[in-house]
C-alpha cells in the first residue's frame, strides 16, 4: 500500500470531494459501507441520532465545527489550514477488503499519525472513507475539540509508512515494488564507515540533511508533491480527455516523489552518527586539582 499526505486545507468540502470522486451533496446520504471508521467522540455528540444517516454535505460540517467554535484559528506554525487529508491505495494485484479490515487500518494510520489516540474523548473529529475501489481516505480536523491543537510525530510520513509496512504484513498484502531497503542501506554505510571521528561528523551531518530534505512538513520535497497533486487535482476536474490523462501522469509523478521521500528517509535511518570522543587523560601533575566528581544520580552542570 502507499500511503499519501496531501496539503491541508481550509475546510473539508474538497478533500471530501476527493475521496468520494464526486462533488459533496446535500441530497445523498453516506452509509457505513462508506464512512467505515470515525472518531470516537461521535457516539457523545449523537446520542439520539445513531441510526440516521447523514449527508456528505453533512459528514463536512460536522468536521468543520471545530473551526467555526474558534474563529480564525493557527497552529503553533501560524498555518490556519486545519483539516489534515492522507489517502491510502492498494496495489493493483490486492484482494478486496472487508469494511472491519478497512476500519482497522483506518484507526492505526490515525493513532500512527497522532490523530486519535485511545481514551481521549477531546480529540480531533476525523472519519474515514471508502468510496472508491482500493482506496481509504482519512480526513481530520487537527483542531482539537478543547481548542487545541494536534501535535504530530516530526517524521510523520515515516512513521504511517512504517505502520503500513506492519499492516501489509498483518493482512497478507503486496508492499510497493522499488520501495527503500533500509538493509542495503545499512550496508552501503557500512561499507565506507570508518572509525575516524571526522568521517562520523560528516556522516551525521548527511543523515540531518537527508532528513530535511523528506521531511514532510517542511521539506521542498514534501511542498513539490503538494503541488503537483494540486494540479493533477485541478486537471481531473476538467471535462477534457487530455486533462485525464494528464492528471494521471502527475499523480505517478507525486507517487514517484513519494517514493524518494521515504528512500531518503531510511538512507538517513541507516547513516552511522558520531561516537562520543573520549576524554584525553590528564598526566600526573599537570595542571589544576581535579574537580570532585558529582553526587550519585545528578548531572554536572
């Protein structure tokens, strides 16, 4: 499976579009077959309405409200865009999955990316949908329900990718051909390692720039895809032929920068850091009297 993080945005009326492959409606009403998986807090807000089903239109607001109880809202970064969409595919050879197994992955992408987390009944409102053939949509809210707001992993494409890694394992399916391979990596580092503390300095300083580089909240990597799948997203929207075809191909595109984020990512992993240099022995005699050594477990500062 890969899975994708698209740029956020301001609210949830277009990411929804997207993962439904139509425009949201008032008119048409989203089953469990689709929203396969949601926050837990819903059952809290709907008491009396488990059995009604809502709209698209909506399954939308409802994941907008956040935004509306706090006008104007930013995150620590000053980005006012709060809701956060990733998309997960199968490969084309996969078996077709059931909705638990559907719901399944939808919950452990959302813990791996710090969207839900068990037992937190003030967290984001987000949902997850399955409208399309081997396709799951994962939409959120970052603004919590309290007000504030979620903080995700620094590496945050790393870790769902390595949880898709474990979920492919679990559930028997195919791992994307020409994906990193963190032990031909390690290899390749340790082949020209040496002990020398320079080459360990540099090495380090390498693996800080790789990680800068696929970082996906801040990295040029990460902003190039976004643009690209913005304009393979506007392209499909026109009634063109060509304009399919080209959104196709600059999907594989974004999916092709995807793929070196992730192999920078386990190049940096693999990369050796610097050892500790050891202290130089002070010869008898030299110099001032020692400092006594500091009481059992404090730091000396």
């Amino acid at each position: 499976m890969i899975i994708r993080i698209n740029p956020r945005a301001l609210n949830t009326s277009e990411p929804l579009a997207a993962a439904l492959g139509r425009p949201v409606s008032s008119q048409e009403g989203l089953t469990g077959h689709t929203v396969v998986a949601h926050w837990p807090g819903l059952d809290y807000y709907t008491p009396l309405d488990e059995q009604r089903i809502w709209t698209s239109t909506e399954w939308a607001e409802h994941l907008d409200d956040p935004a509306w109880q706090h006008p104007f809202p930013a995150d620590p970064k000053g980005d006012h865009r709060p809701i956060w969409h990733a998309d997960v595919r199968l490969a084309t050879g996969d078996r077709d999955l059931t909705g638990p197994e559907w719901s399944e992955i939808a919950h452990r992408i959302t813990r791996a990316a710090g969207i839900q987390r068990p037992g937190d009944r003030q967290g984001c409102r987000w949902i997850a949908i399955q409208a399309q053939p081997g396709r799951l949509d994962l939409l959120a809210n970052l603004l919590r329900v309290d007000g504030t707001w979620a903080e995700q992993p620094h590496r945050l494409l790393a870790l769902v990718t390595a949880e898709g890694r474990r979920i492919e394992a679990d559930l028997g399916l195919i791992s994307p051909s020409g994906g990193p391979d963190p032990d031909s990596a390690a290899r390749f580092a340790a082949r020209y390692a040496t002990p020398q503390a320079n080459v360990s300095d540099a090495a380090t300083q390498l693996a800080g720039l790789l990680g800068q580089l696929a970082d996906e909240n801040t990295g040029p990597l990460s902003t190039v895809r976004g643009l690209v799948e913005h304009a393979a997203h506007r392209l499909g929207r026109l009634p063109h032929a060509h304009a399919h075809g080209s959104a196709h191909q600059l999907e594989w595109i974004a999916r092709r920068l995807h793929g070196i984020q992730q192999d920078l990512d386990a190049t940096a992993a693999a990369l050796p850091t610097a050892p500790a240099t050891p202290a130089r022995p002070t010869p008898p005699g030299y110099g001032a009297a020692a400092a006594p050594a500091p009481p059992s477990g404090r730091l000396a500062r």
